[in-house]
C-alpha cells in the first residue's frame, strides 16, 4: 500500500512491538533512506483461531485489488498448513 502495510506474523519468542519495529528498521534501511517514513507504533490484531486466521490471510491477499493495485506476489511468503 502505498500509506501502510499488513503483516501476517507467526507467533514468536519477540514481542511484536519489537518485531515491528525491526521490520520498520530493514524497511527503511532497504529504501536507503536517511529519516524514517514510519510512524510510532502499531496496530496490532492476536489471531486465537484457524477461522480468524483464515479470514485475516484472505484480507491482506485481496485489500491491494480492492484498493484498485495489482495483486501482489511474494517469493518469501509461504502458505500456512491451515
């Protein structure tokens, strides 16, 4: 997106504030940018069950079509065994 992004993160020994913030580090480093483009903190949804998870994974592959983008496709995203 082009004011955000979705991440769909597994459960981790890391806090996810602390996740987050990593991925806003290589994201801005990878962009060579001098200042970050990020905004404090997050927003952040704990998926419990295989039915939220299902519906979040089906969210975050159809928002960038329905946000008028092209479908996006990435070799370091797996499937998850749902």
């Amino acid at each position: 997106m082009n004011d955000h992004v979705h991440v769909l993160i597994l459960r981790s020994k890391y806090r996810i504030e602390y996740l987050v913030n990593q991925l806003k580090g290589a994201a801005t480093q990878a962009l060579k940018l001098k200042y970050t483009p990020w905004s404090r903190g997050c927003w952040k949804v704990f998926i419990t069950d295989t039915e939220a998870l299902t519906a979040a994974v089906k969210y975050i592959q159809a928002y960038p079509t329905r946000a008028g983008l092209p479908a996006q496709s990435w070799d370091f995203i797996s499937s998850l065994p749902v």
